[in-house]
C-alpha cells in the first residue's frame, strides 16, 4: 500500500538521529552552521584608533576655530597603523595620525587633515571639533565575553572574517553529512565508453552526487552497478561502511532485475517504506541499518529528483543544523499551462520569476534537459485537472 508523502516524511525523520559536531579550521567552515555559541575573545576594536588620516588633539584646543580664526598646534610626532607612539599629547600639540593608527594618550579626538594645513612641525587647524570626533573607541564594536556569532548562525565570507577578526581560529559546527551514491541498471554505461545498442549514459550518478554537493553534503564514494544481487549487495554494504547516507537509483520498481529491496534486506536492513502515492517517484523506499539511512529512487531521472529533494533535503537541514535546506513554499501564478489530469498528486519542474511561474513543455519522468534552469517544482494536488496559463499554483523553491 502506498503511502502518503507526508506519511513517509514522518516515517523517515523519526530514524534520522542529530548531526554529529566538530571543531574545524576557518577555512573549512564555509558555508557549515555553527553549533555553539562563539564569544569574543578581545574588544573590537582592540585600542581606540583613528577614523581618519589626520591630527589626534585636545578638542579644547580647537573651540571657536574657523578658516578665519585658525589656531596653530605644535606637532610632537606621528603615528601610523600597526605603531605604537609612548607619547602624552598635552594642550597647545598634535599627533599626526593616519586611518586605524591608536590614539595616543591625552589626545580625545581627531580633526581630519583636510581642515589644516598638514604641517609637519606646527599644524595650523581650521575646524572646531567635538570630543570623541573622528575616534572608534575601544570595544565599539563588542566587548569581550560577548556573543560573537550565535549558534545557528550558516557561516560566510562576513562571519569568517569576524571570527578572524577577534583571534579565533577554529569553530564549533556541524559536521557535513557523509553520503554515498549507489546507481544500478546492467544498461548503464559511463561517457567515454562506446554506447552500444541497449546502453544509455550514466546520469544519476552525475545528477545524486552533484546535487549532494550543492546541499553541503560530503559524497565519500559512488560507485554504478549492473543488475546482479551479489554485486549490488556488495556495494550497498561497502557504502553503508562509509557513509551515513546511502542514495540510490533504479531497481526500486517491480520488474523481474529491481533488486534494491531483495539486496538491502540481504544486508539486514529494515525497509521503513516501499511506495508513495505521488508522480513522479511513486516507487520510492527508505531503509535503515545501524543508524545508516537508505534512500532507494526510481532509475529515471525526474522520477529520482522528486523524492530527493522531499527527503535528502529534510535529512541533511536535521542532521547539519541547517533550516534553509528545507523546501520553500509560496503561491504563484502560471504563466504557461499543463494539459493533464492530474489523479493522483503531481510536481512539475517550473522556472519561476517573481511571482510568476513558467511550467517547460517536457515533463517526462525519464527527461532531464527540461529540468535545466528550473528553481521549483509545482505541486498539483491529487484530482486536479490541467493547470491553465494564470492559475494560481503552488511552488517548492529549489
């Protein structure tokens, strides 16, 4: 008996367990979610330091100065990012300073040099000043102890260079999940090999591992297998010993070679379900052994994009702490049409713009050009009939 798809994602997210966490380099936190909290280890900034290239100064010294009544400092040093000046800047003197220098003791603001003469020696200044003028004081930014980067937070370029930023060289994130790619089908052949009558090129494989990738998974091996037990059994097994996600395609139907079901239960797996009342990937299983998840996809191509991006999706945003994996929905309006019914419930591919949606003429499950360029898919509930061109539809944003 099929099953419902939110069935079977129940079914599925129970035996799903919590990601494992990691310490890992910076460099290799792109694009991972944290999994603590991270607090900063220093003030940012480190020191009080200059906005500006300029002149660090008393601001009494500049009261009531203008271009017409100019005032004249004696310049007692200079200062630039990276130094340290031991220097006291007392009324009547000035520190030339330059943009992220330290602000040198005594000195409570900066007039930039635009508004002096730039003199060496003396600098006559022609603009009064407020305390604090020009200066990013110490700790501005966060002070030490305080929450750095929130757990949760999916780390990019701008949370790297905070983290760099304050001295830390490692973070606390959610492993990658660790997957594997099984593909079977005796008429399968990869390109560069002659394609002889009966064969076709690999695609699966190309498409799972690809899309696996894009999700932050990481794809420990993959391996294209024709239809014999022994041989499939043997690379389920082998993936199962590297990866904690198994993915495969084909052999999930009921045709004399399907045999993912026969070699899975040969491994000692239970199946947690076998069919699902939705086109495409009405034949798709998951399994599980050991904590190792096995999802089983229909050998055509859409027909395994389908029930991919419904489960590998919710799987990985659990197990990697990531909720912007998980499928987006939103209603649109159909710019072009689809002409069947629709008996039992329907995803199209779709190329969605704004709030408008353009449904491809090829929809086959066995199709995958038309899925080029596609961002959602367009659910059509069971018992529909054709969409029409500004119908209002429901889209899963890829």
């Amino acid at each position: 008996m099929r099953i419902s798809l939110e069935q079977a994602l129940d079914i599925l997210m129970d035996h799903v367990t919590q990601g494992r966490t990691e310490r890992k380099p910076l460099e290799q936190c792109l694009g991972l979610v944290l999994s603590q909290d991270v607090f900063a280890l220093l003030d940012m900034p480190p020191f009080s330091r200059s906005a500006q290239d300029g002149y660090a100064l008393c601001s009494k010294d500049s009261v009531g100065v203008d271009a017409e009544n100019p005032v004249k400092l004696k310049v007692t040093g200079k200062i630039y990012a990276g130094d340290y000046l031991d220097i006291q800047v007392r009324s009547g003197e000035a520190v030339r300073i330059m943009t992220g220098a330290m602000i040198p003791a005594g000195a409570d603001c900066v007039l930039r040099q635009e508004d002096t003469d730039e003199g060496e020696n003396v600098v006559q200044i022609y603009k009064e000043v407020e305390p604090g003028g020009s200066i990013c004081f110490k700790g501005e930014e966060y002070k030490k102890g305080h929450i750095l980067l929130h757990a949760g937070t999916k780390i990019d370029a701008a949370a790297l260079a905070v983290a760099s930023g304050n001295g830390i060289m490692e973070l606390p994130v959610y492993e990658r999940v660790r997957a594997a790619v099984v593909s079977s089908g005796s008429e399968v052949v990869e390109p560069g090999t002659p394609l002889t009558p009966g064969k076709i090129y690999n695609t699966n494989t190309v498409y799972m591992k690809a899309r696996l990738h894009q999700l932050g998974a990481q794809v420990m091996m993959s391996q294209t297998v024709g239809d014999d037990l022994e041989v499939m059994t043997g690379a389920l097994k082998e993936a199962a010993n590297q990866a904690e996600l198994v993915i495969t395609t084909g052999g999930v139907s009921v045709g004399q070679k399907d045999l993912t079901e026969e070699a899975l239960l040969s491994i000692g797996a239970k199946i947690l379900f076998h069919g699902i009342a939705m086109k495409p990937g009405m034949p798709t299983l998951a399994a599980e052994k050991d904590g190792v998840l096995f999802i089983g996809l229909s050998g055509n191509p859409f027909s395994a994009a389908i029930p991919f991006e419904m489960f590998v999706r919710e799987i990985l945003s659990l197990k990697m702490g990531d909720p912007e994996l998980k499928l987006r929905r939103e209603t649109l309006t159909a710019v072009t049409g689809f002409s069947k019914n629709s008996r039992r419930r329907r995803f199209l591919r779709g190329k969605a713009v704004g709030k408008e949606v353009w449904l491809p003429d090829q929809q086959a499950n066995g199709q995958m050009r038309s899925m080029v360029g596609c961002n959602c898919l367009i659910e059509i509930p069971a018992g529909s009939g054709p969409v029409q061109a500004g119908d209002k539809v429901e889209v899963l944003w890829l």
